[in-house]
C-alpha cells in the first residue's frame, strides 16, 4: 500500500475568493500529491501568480510561486491509501502530464459548466478538481459517479477512506511532516 495526498488550499486570492462566493466553501483549490513528504503537489491553476486567466497543469511547491506569495495560504491535507498497481498507474498518468505540461490549458469555462450543472469537456483543460477527479478515476482509486468536469471540492471528502493528517498554514506543513505527523490522523 502507497500513500497519496490530497491538499486543499484557500490562498485568498481574489479569483480564490470569488469561486468561494459561489461554492461557500473553505478550500477551493485542490491538489494532489503522491510523495510522502508532501513536497510537490500537482493541479491545474495560474501559471503567472499575478493573472488568474493565464492557467495549465501547474507543479507547486510550498515555498515558490502562488504559495510563496501567498504564505498565509491555510490548508487541510487528507491521506488516501492505495494499492501499490493503482499507485503507479496515477504516477504513469502524472509523469505523462509533467512530460507534456504545455499541451495542457485551463478549464475556466468548466468553472462555470459547474454553477449550472453542465459538464464543460474542452480537449487538453482542466481545471483543479476535475483534474484531481479524472486522475483518481483513470487509476481506479475512485469513481465519483459524475462526470469530473462536476466535481467540486466539497465531493471529495466523501471518498470511503480519506484521512486528515494536518490543518493550518501551508507554509508550516514541513515541521509537521519532518515530526513524522503525516502518517497518523489529526
């Protein structure tokens, strides 16, 4: 069995808070991480931390970009165990992104396929949750029984499993994880 994360992340930005307005959720963005140390995360968000428009498959880091600007971002990270075949079948699919990122566009028109209950599929973009979505549907870790271009933040805390391991700034994770805290719930 492996361990994946998934990391939900409020940076309260203002395109942050005005999909919060709608959703009235705590975290809007999602991210999803397949090492232990919780290091480096992968989604779909801004390329240019300073224009929200200008979006892809995005590979964050605690202490650069969005987040460095950003370092009161909270968060609420979640483990999810998996078998060893499903694992590396999500890194295949993820190593296939990494590998061809700028083939890769943001699903803004998808956000709003979402206010309306209208899957917005557009060849090559995503944007966070239906990347995460599609990606733990693809490895056959979970099937959210709608199309993932409508799956929401909230949805994913209804994944049979899913453990919460930290809650707090983004920017203090790494003490956490270096006491060896990830491995038990909070």
């Amino acid at each position: 069995m492996k361990s994946i994360f998934l990391v939900f992340t409020a940076t309260g930005t203002l395109f942050s808070r005005c999909i919060g307005l709608y959703t009235k959720a705590k975290y809007n963005h999602l991210s999803l991480c397949i090492d232990s140390e919780i290091n480096e995360f992968y989604s779909f968000g801004r390329k240019v931390y300073w224009f929200p428009l200008l979006g892809g498959f995005v590979i964050e880091h605690i202490d650069s970009g969005l987040f460095k600007v950003f370092e009161d971002t909270q968060c609420a990270v979640y483990r999810l165990e998996v078998d060893d075949r499903k694992y590396e079948l999500l890194k295949k699919y993820i190593k296939m992104f990494i590998k061809n990122r700028k083939l890769f566009g943001y699903n803004l028109l998808g956000l709003i396929g979402v206010m309306f209950n209208v899957p917005v599929k557009r060849k090559n973009k995503y944007f966070c949750t239906q990347f995460v979505a599609t990606m733990l549907y693809k490895s056959k870790i979970h099937d959210f029984r709608k199309d993932p271009s409508l799956v929401t933040p909230e949805d994913f805390y209804e994944i049979e499993g899913l453990i919460p391991v930290y809650e707090g700034k983004l920017a203090d994770i790494g003490h956490y994880v270096q006491a060896g805290m990830v491995k038990h719930a909070i």
